[in-house]
C-alpha cells in the first residue's frame, strides 16, 4: 500500500446543477447537499454552503448573494463552484490529506473547455488524480447494471439542470441524447403557471414542493390537492389557494 492511501482516501463526486453527492472509499455516501452557495457580494468571501445556503434564499440582505453555481448540469460560476467544491471536500476528508484520486460525474452533452472547468475545480480542490466518469455510466454502474454486458440498456436521468438519455452496452456509451431541460424547467413551469392563472407570486421553493408533493405526469387514479400560500399579484396581499394534481399536470 502506497504511503498517500493511509493519510487520504479515494473519493467520486456528482457535482450536481441541485444537488451534490460525494461518495468515499470504505465509507459511502458522506455527503449529500444541495448546490447552493452564500458569498459576500464584495469580498466573494462564502458564508454558507449547502443546506445553510439553501435555507437563505429569498431571505438574504443585498450584500450576500446565494447562488447556483452549476447551471444546467455545468459550471456556470467557476470561482464560486471550485470555493464550494473545495468545501465540500474539506468537509468529508479525514485524513491529513486531501482525496488523491477524484472521479467527478459530468453530463455527456459536456464541451472540452467546460470538462477542462470541472477537472481544473477538481484539481484546485487538491485531488492529485482527477478522473471524468459519465454520469449516466455512473447510474447505471449505480442500479446495478451489468455494463458489461453485450446488450443495450437505456438510462434516463432526469436532474435539475439537464436530462440525460443513454444507450450502453459493452462498458461504452452506444446512443446518446442531453436535453438542458429538467426539473428546474418544470419547476418555473410552475412559477410561471401561478403568475399567469393565478395572478400569484409564488417562490421556488414552494413550486419545488408543489412539484415534488403532487405533480405527475399521467392521470392518478386518485388526484391530489395541496394549499398553496403567495401573493397576489394585483393587490400585494398574501393568499392561500387549494390547486390539484390535474391542474399541474
Ligand atoms: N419527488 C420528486 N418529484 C419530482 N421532482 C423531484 C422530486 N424529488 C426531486 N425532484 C427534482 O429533481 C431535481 C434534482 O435532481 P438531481 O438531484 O438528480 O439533480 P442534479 O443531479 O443535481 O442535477 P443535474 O444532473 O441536472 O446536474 C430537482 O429539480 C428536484 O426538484
Ligand atoms: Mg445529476
């Protein structure tokens, strides 16, 4: 065993548009937040990550900001995402090393210069050895498919910024298809739905929750109903409405 392994160990990474996940050598899953940044305006100096950071937005003064800094499933704020990468890696790494080898998730629909952004964060975050893996690749190694297999099998990842649909067979990628069109999308679906039948103000996190609670996409065979609390529009006052399934299919 090579000296390094006692002090550091290995680590892969989905660096997610909503969420990231890092998986370690030995340990599983250690950390599972959402990507979600709170930096002072000025200094770019960061306040909180993650669960923290999420809890601020709509909440926050006008010099912290909380941003995403992944944008359909790729780097869209490098400085903010390699200080929120380095964070995160900080927080699960143990020994007094930080992880050697890194694999790190990315969408297939992925350019050069923005793989060369992932693996820069990556290196900047201290991994020695920085491995890009494929993300639907990833999940399909993930439920529990035999990659290897001379047959084809088609993964549809649907996250927050992109959707990923893949043909593999034989450890390689046969057919594939990104659409930058995912949760997201449907979530200021929702958003724009409220403003326009509604005439209500509603935030992300609460069309998130309508999404999540009660959206589908074929008829149930029993329909659902939730409150929804925003603002009208018209007035500036705040109001409760009950919507249905059916209404947000
Ligand atoms: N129960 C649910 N019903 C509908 N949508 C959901 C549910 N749970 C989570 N989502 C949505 O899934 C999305 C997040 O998925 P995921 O964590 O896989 O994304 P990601 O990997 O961070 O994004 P990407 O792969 O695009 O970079 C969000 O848009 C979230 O609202
Ligand atoms: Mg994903």
């Amino acid at each position: 065993m090579a000296a390094w392994s006692l002090f550091s160990s290995d680590i892969a990474i989905d660096l997610g548009t909503a969420n990231t996940l890092i998986w370690a050598k030995g340990r599983g899953i250690v950390l599972n937040e959402p990507s979600v940044v709170a930096y002072e305006r000025n200094s770019r100096q960061l306040i909180a990550l993650g669960h923290e950071a999420q809890a601020m937005i709509g909440k926050t003064h006008r010099d912290i900001r909380v941003i995403r800094p992944l944008k359909d499933g790729v780097i869209a704020d490098f400085e903010i995402a390699e200080s929120m990468l380095r964070a995160f890696i900080r927080r699960v790494s143990t020994g007094a090393l930080p992880p050697r080898r890194v694999i790190v998730c990315v969408p297939v629909g992925i350019t050069e210069v923005e793989k060369r952004a992932v693996r820069d964060s990556a290196e900047q975050a201290g991994a020695k050895d920085v491995y890009l893996l494929a993300e639907p690749m990833a999940a399909a190694i993930g439920v529990g498919i035999d990659v290897h297999e001379p047959t084809g099998n088609m993964i549809v990842d649907i996250g927050g910024g992109t959707t990923e649909i893949a043909v593999i067979a034989l450890s390689g990628i046969v057919a594939e298809e990104s659409v930058r069109v995912a949760g997201d999308e449907m979530t200021n679906a929702i958003i724009q739905y409220f403003r326009r039948q509604h005439n209500m103000l509603i935030g992300e996190r609460t069309a998130e929750t309508i999404k999540c609670q009660i959206g589908s996409a074929v008829p149930l065979e029993e329909e659902y109903e939730i409150e929804v609390r925003g603002r009208n529009l018209v007035t500036g006052i705040p109001q409760m409405i009950r919507v249905t399934s059916e209404e947000i299919r």
